[in-house]
C-alpha cells in the first residue's frame, strides 16, 4: 500500500474507533464490543521499563506506549504521560504528597503511591472557602512541596490593595522567596518537556488510527475533600464534627471542579474526562452519608461536565452495587460508569442512562490464563453486552502485573465480540 | 449500672462524641472507677461493633468510635495504676500492608473490628519486610496472620510473605487472611493464604471460626 493509502487507511480506522467508542456511549449498538486500553505502568513493563524509567524518561516511555497500543489495538487508550510522567518535576519540587520509585522509599520497579494525610487542618476551612487560590499558593503548596516552602511568605493580596499592593512586591526579592521562584521556573521548564513528548506520541498514535479516551482527569468534590485536604481519618471524623463546613467547602468544589474539569479537557482539544473515584463504594459511608455529602454534589460535576459536551469516564472503585440505584440518575448516553468489583449485570439492570464500562479483574489478568480471560470476556458481553451500552476494559484499567498474553487476549477478544 | 454509666455507653454508641467525652470526664473527676469506666466503653464498642456488622454503621462510625475510645482512654490512664487489660484474649492475631505497599485504612479498620472483638492484635504497620512477619510471629505465637494489600503488587508480596513463613517452618499452627483492593478468591489460591475477605466483618468472622472461644 502507499503511504497515501496508508494514512488513509490509519484515518479512516481511527474514525471507525471513535464511532464505535461514542456508539457504546451514546447507548448506539457499535458493530462490535469496543475495549479501552487504560494503564499506569504496564506498558511500561511490557516493554522491559522500570517504573522509576517511565516517570523520568519520556522517550522510553512514549516507545513502550506506542507499542503497548499498536500491539494491542484497542478502540482508544487513556494516555499514559499525564498519568505517570513527573518523576523530574517532582524531584524538582520536593514533592511531598507521593512516594515514588528510586526516591526515597519505593524500589525502581514499584509503582509511585500517595501518602494519605491531613493536607488541610479543621481550621483552614474558611480560609479556603474565603480564597481558595491564595490558600493553595500560600499553604497548600508550601506544604506538599518542599522547594516552595518559602512561598508561605509572600502576601496575601485579597486584604493587600492601592499603595500597598506596590510595597508588598519586597518579599518576593528575599533570597529563600527567590530561590522558590527561579525552582518554580525550573520545574515549569521541565512539565513543558514532558508535554511536547506526550502531543507527539498522541499524535502518531492518531496518524496510526487510535483515539484517546481522556483528555484530562477531575475527582468527585468529596474525594478532593477527603484525598486531597483533609485525609481519610480527618474527613471521616467531618462527616461528624464539621458536617456544615465540609459542606460550604463542597459548594466550592462543585463550582471550582467543573471549571478546571472543562478548562483541561477544551484546551486538550478533546470531549472525555477521567474521573477516577475512591469514596463512593458500599461499606466507606453510610446510604444516608452518601446521599448528603457524595452523590448530590458529584452528580452536579456531571451535569456541568455533560452541559459542557464532555463525556465523563467514571471509575467507581470497589463494588458499588449497592449505590447503583441512586448513582443512576444521570442523563441517557452521556456518561460512562467504569466499575471495578460492581455486579455488571446488576448495573445493567438498574443504569438506563450510563454506559458501563470494566469489569475483567486484576487477580485473573495477573494470574490466571488466556483462556481464563478469553472465557470472562465472553461472558461479560453475554450478560451486560446486549446491543449497546459496554466497553470491555479490566477492573481498574491494566494492572501494572499483568501477563502480557492475557492482556493480549481480552484485546482479542473484544474484536471478536461482534454484535 | 448506674443511670450515669448507661447515659456513657449510649452516648458513645450514638455517636454523640463531644457529650460522651464530657460524662466520661466529669464521672473521673467525681471519682468513678476508672477501670469500670473502661468496661463500659467496652460495652459501647461491641453495641458499635454490631451496628456496624448489621450495616447500620460505616467507616465514618468506626473511626470516629475509635477517636472517642482513644480520648477516654488517655483521661483513665494516669488513674490506673496497674495493666487493667490483664482480660483474657480471644486470640493474637499479627496484620501488617505487605512489603511495598503504604496504605493502611483497610488494615486499620480490620484491627480496629478485632480489638473490639476481643482479639489481641499486633499491627505491624505498613510495607512491612517478610522478616518482620517472621521475627513476629516467632515472638507472639499467634493463631492468626492478617496481610494487607491495596495494590496489586501486593498479591507477589503476600505470596512471598506467606512462603516465608512456610519455609520458617511457622506455617502449620497458624491461619493466614488477606484482603484489601483487588484481592478475590484467586488472589487467595495464588498466594497460598488461607482465605480472603471483602471487609472488616469478613476479618472478624475469619478469627472467630479458626479461634474458637
């Protein structure tokens, strides 16, 4: 074939993927089962990478992404850069909010985890609420950053005005102040890095006919409050001791969410964010706890994110069944619900609205068979696969661990999952 | 039981933290038994232990328990001259996030749900080394061995754990329960343990059928 004929080919697949991809989102019948390729590190791995390598080498790993998706073929693939590539500028940073290989803890080979803890104290409630943006120059990113401690000192402007804005610029020449900010360059140097690299592999992978399946990542306000501010224990004890203020925050959050949400994804030039989730499922909060402080705020996320023409790809950790009939008002074929340990059959059942998405498990792809995984596949589109409204893809995306041929095989297997 | 120590035990079971700790101050400052005192929140923690088990309580009910029973505690402790836990155990069980893995909320609950329920247990904490499951368990002879995991790194860590207490030779008088993140019923027969579980009930009921009464 010319190469004309190629790219034409590569085009024209690559319009064939996204429709069968918005198809099963729209709750159209696609010709066949699509599958999402969706991973932190397994490509990396596949392709004989340390985790370590693929944070801090963004050639080696846009190598073993391109590979990892021509070889499986998937329908669409979440990228991977955004997801693991900061290794330098976090070093850079002093980050503190991650452990991650060859820094500190971690082994080389280990996956980067996230230190649980209180990022927020009970008390800096209002401040944030007052003036979310000076709290985060002034005390959040301080604090998870090392390198920018020194920021705590700079003014806070909402009260500094007229002459006084003029004499306020002095801190910024303090030779600690200085040094934070000439870091703050430097690491706003190296993301850039990082970025043309990942548009690049984006865009082969494009010219080679994949579609991307997110174009950015947001969070329930819930789990910003309880991941990202408070920590587990502090947000827990909130639903008790400080259920009014965790409630004014989350009023915040569901303005300030969708707005970064939409800004992301338009500026990626795409229509699907990631939404990965982590205290939505049955057993961390109570029904009643989940219908005050989870589900209406993070339902109005959805409804801004759908009003904005964006898909979200929502991953409800755990099993959610027992969440499944409140979850289920959102609007019809906009939404897609990507479960981990939920009843898929159950959710089909009770979701007329959202696509569901999942559910092969880690613990078979890591250790069990190809036919093992060939069999699972073919049961999960038997019972949840009925004309529209699913798109195969593990549990929680690939897990690093995972046998390549198993991987290989539930790829295989959508194809031939014909409708 | 007086009006007052039914009034604590209801308090503490209801949630009701701030006048909880209040009583329980107020009753130490009048000169009530400190040791009887801690009975009661005993009494308190099972009736929560219950609820949670019966799906009235969550996560949010436990932690917050916990953080009553802890500042009760810190009151009685000056008050009490000798070790009050002399009580008979229902059984030792050592739980530790294996090798490689930092979370610990789930390995939290599960000790926090079977300290209430009489168990022992011995929290090795997180990304724990095999070795320091091997020098524990030689040390404290438990019926039980609890491994955590949130990653599926895990399930090669918990593997190797569970082998090395075989090759110690330590395996066969005792029981070995994973859970946490992905784990399932394959996850079990990989690494070899004895049984997994979905959540804290799970844990509890586990050591209650391998250390009977």
């Amino acid at each position: 074939m010319s190469a004309g004929g190629a790219a034409a080919s590569a085009s024209a697949l690559y319009q064939q993927r996204l429709k069968r991809l918005t198809d099963a989102i729209e709750l159209r019948e696609p010709d066949r089962l699509p599958a999402i390729f969706f991973s932190h590190f397994w490509a990396a791995r596949y392709c004989g990478i340390t985790c370590r390598e693929a944070m801090c080498d963004y050639e080696r790993l846009a190598a073993a992404v391109r590979k990892a998706v021509v070889d499986l073929e998937p329908d669409a693939y979440q990228p991977v850069h955004p997801l693991v590539a900061f290794g330098r500028t976090m070093e850079i940073l002093d980050y503190k909010q991650l452990e991650w290989p060859g820094h500190k803890g971690p082994a080389e080979n280990v996956a980067y985890q996230y230190l649980d803890s209180q990022y927020m104290a009970p008390e800096e409630y209002e401040e944030y609420i007052l003036d979310s943006t000076g709290f985060m120059l002034h005390k959040y990113m301080p604090h998870v950053a090392g390198a920018l401690e020194p920021l705590a000192q700079s003014r806070m402007y909402p009260g500094v005005l007229h002459t006084r804005i003029v004499q306020s610029v002095e801190a910024y020449a303090r030779p600690e102040v200085r040094r934070a900010l000439e870091t703050l360059i430097r690491a706003g140097e190296e993301m850039p890095k990082m970025r043309a690299v990942h548009n690049r592999v984006a865009q082969e992978l494009k010219d080679l006919g994949f579609p991307m399946a997110a174009y950015g990542t947001t969070h329930p306000p819930f789990d910003v409050a309880a991941d990202y501010m408070r920590g587990s224990m502090g947000a827990m004890l909130d639903l008790f001791r400080n259920k009014e203020r965790l409630l004014i925050l989350m009023v915040t959050l569901v303005t300030l969410i969708p707005r970064a949400g939409i800004e992301a994804v338009k500026a990626a030039g795409g229509n699907m964010v990631f939404i990965p989730l982590h205290w939505g499922l049955d057993g961390f909060m109570s029904p009643k706890q989940f219908t005050t402080f989870f589900w209406p705020q993070f339902q109005k996320v959805l409804l801004a994110l759908i009003e904005a023409g964006i898909y979200p790809q929502v991953l409800w950790e755990g099993d959610c069944t027992s969440r499944l009939d409140v979850i289920k008002d959102v609007p019809p074929g906009k939404c897609v619900y990507f479960f981990e340990r939920t009843d898929l059959a159950k959710a089909k059942e009770a979701l007329r609205g959202a696509v569901l998405r999942g559910n092969v498990p880690a613990s078979m792809l890591i250790t069990g068979t190809p036919n093992d995984v060939r069999e699972h596949c073919k049961k999960l589109f038997d019972v949840v696969g009925d004309g529209s409204g699913f798109i195969l893809d593990a549990g929680v995306g690939i897990p690093n661990e995972a046998k390549p041929e198993n991987v290989l095989a539930m790829f295989q297997c959508a194809k031939e999952c014909v409708y | 039981m007086d009006d007052r120590s039914k009034q604590l035990v209801q308090q503490i079971s209801d949630m009701q933290e701030e006048d909880a700790v209040k009583l329980a101050r107020a009753m130490l400052e009048g000169g009530y038994d400190a040791v009887k005192l801690l009975g009661h929140c005993r009494e308190a923690m099972e009736i929560v232990g219950k609820r949670y088990e019966q799906g009235e309580y969550f996560l949010p009910e436990l932690m917050l328990a916990g953080e009553m029973l802890k500042a009760i505690g810190d009151m009685t402790k000056p008050l009490i001259k000798q070790d009050a836990s002399g009580a008979k155990t229902a059984g030792t069980v050592i739980i530790g996030t294996v090798e490689g893995d930092l979370h610990d909320i789930g390995k939290n609950i599960v000790t926090f749900m079977l300290e209430i329920n009489g168990f022992k247990v011995i929290d090795l904490g997180i990304d724990v080394p095999v070795s320091n499951f091997i020098d524990s368990i030689k040390e404290h002879k438990p019926q039980v061995v609890g491994l955590s995991g949130f990653l599926t790194l895990a399930f090669d860590a918990m593997k190797k754990t569970v082998e090395a207490i075989r090759a110690a030779g330590l395996r066969e008088n005792i029981k070995i329960m994973i859970g946490g993140g992905q784990v399932d019923e394959t996850v079990k027969v990989y690494t070899g343990a004895d049984a997994f579980g979905l959540n804290a009930m799970d844990a509890v009921s586990l050591c209650k059928q391998w250390v009977p009464a």
